[in-house]
C-alpha cells in the first residue's frame, strides 16, 4: 500500500471524513469491509441481540431486493415490512413497541401502500409520504423499504451514515431531513461514478460504505488502519483513477 494512501485512512479513521474523499479505490476498500463490520457489530451486540444482526442484514440485503424484483409490480409483504422493521432495530436502537405497530398494519394495506409508494418512484419524497402512512413507519423505516426495491435511488436514513456527514447533525427523523440526506448521498454517488471507470455506485452502496466507516471507526479501528493490500493494491488505484468511459446517450 502507498504510504500517502496509509496515512490517509489514518486520518479519516480518526476524524470520521470517508464523506469527503474523492477517491474510489479507498471507498472501495471500505466496501470490501462491510460484511466484516456487520459480523463484529453482530458478535458484539447484546441485549439478545448477538448474532442476530448478520442474518438479518444478509436478508435484506440480498433476499428482500431479489424478492422485490421478482414482481410484475414492486411492493412488500406484510411479512416483509415486520422483517425490515426487525432488521432496522436491530441494527440501530430497539424499540418493542415499534415492532407491535408495524405488524398491526393489515396486510392488503401494506401491499398496496408500498405497491402506490414505488409506482411514485423516481419522485422518492412522494413516495416516503405515502410510506410514512403506515402505523409505525416513519422516514427512517420508509427509506429502507425504498433502499431494497430501489438502490439506484434511495439510501436507508442510518444514524451512523448520516453523522458523518457535514451539515446533518442534529439528526432529525422527518422527511425534510432524510431530503437533505439523500441529496448529500446522491451527490456524492455522482462524483464518484465521475472518476471511477466502473461507474457502479449507488446511494445505497455509498451509504454501505459510510456505516460501515463509522461503526468500523468506533468498534474497531484497527479494520480500517489494516486494509489489505489486495483491496488496496497499486492496480486498483490506477484502475479507479482512469477517465470515465462515455456513456451512449439515449
């Protein structure tokens, strides 16, 4: 690894600014980490919560997206929706009685309430509202049923992603907020599909990439400072840093 690289996850590793860098090959090396950080967020959980976390992430990450696109129309199931909403607390802070209200939402309601959310899509405000109709469904839970359906346009509203981004604190859970999230995670997204020849970021890897700096940062640096140097190689870096192709327009 380059000494100038090593010094600089250093620095961010210690000052929490994954945000402003502008380099693809050091987002990539955090995304490449992201499954480890959820495995140690996971061991280290308590409250019954150990263990837990993994299969729950690996789900929503990798089922709950398939199932969703296998639709003639997108939406989710009752089921479903009771499933992020475990996922969600269980990630971040629980609370037993948000889980009772989701799963008091009748389940034709919730089909077709998340069916008229997604048909709203590109228009991701229109479509937090209409989610946000839901008992017990706010912004936050909105944004990642939009997240799994949508990745190309919508990030979960993660507490961890959004601290370490300049100008968010204190964080708020309403729909204004999560507005001023996703634009700063959109933006971001754009600047680096600009210099990285792979163009294959979405809010949605971006904000990944954030939680996964921040709870890495503060559970266990050392993840960070120890990048290998595989994911970090001279290759990368120069494969990252090659003009963008152009992109045929339609």
């Amino acid at each position: 690894m380059r000494p100038a690289l090593q010094q600089l996850l250093l620095a961010m590793c210690l000052n929490r600014s994954l945000f402003v860098c502008e380099d693809p090959a050091t987002w990539r090396c955090v995304y490449a980490k992201y499954w480890e950080v959820v495995e140690l967020k996971s061991r280290l959980s308590k409250d019954g919560k150990a263990g837990k976390l993994l299969t729950l992430d690996k789900w929503y990450q990798e089922e709950l997206p398939m199932a969703i696109a296998s639709r003639a129309e997108r939406f989710v199931t009752h089921s479903e929706l009771v499933k992020v909403m475990e996922w969600k607390l269980t990630r971040g802070k629980f609370r037993p009685r948000l889980q009772q209200l989701v799963a008091t939402n009748p389940s034709e309601t919730v089909e077709k309430c998340t069916k008229r959310a997604f048909s709203f899509l590109p228009d991701v405000q229109a479509a937090i509202l209409e989610l946000s109709s839901l008992k017990a469904v706010g912004p936050a839970t909105a944004s990642a049923v939009l997240t799994a359906g949508a990745p190309e346009l919508a990030a979960f509203m993660a507490d961890e992603a959004m601290e370490t981004i300049p100008g968010l604190k204190p964080i708020q859970y309403t729909a204004k907020h999560y507005s001023l999230y996703l634009q700063s995670v959109v933006e971001c997204t754009n600047t680096l599909n600009k210099v990285d020849c792979e163009q294959d970021w979405t809010p949605h890897r971006v904000e990944l990439c954030l939680w996964a700096w921040a709870v890495a940062s503060q559970l266990q640096p050392s993840l960070l400072q120890d990048l290998k140097e595989a994911e970090c190689s001279e290759e990368g870096l120069e494969k990252s840093q090659k003009p963008a192709k152009r992109q045929k327009t339609k």
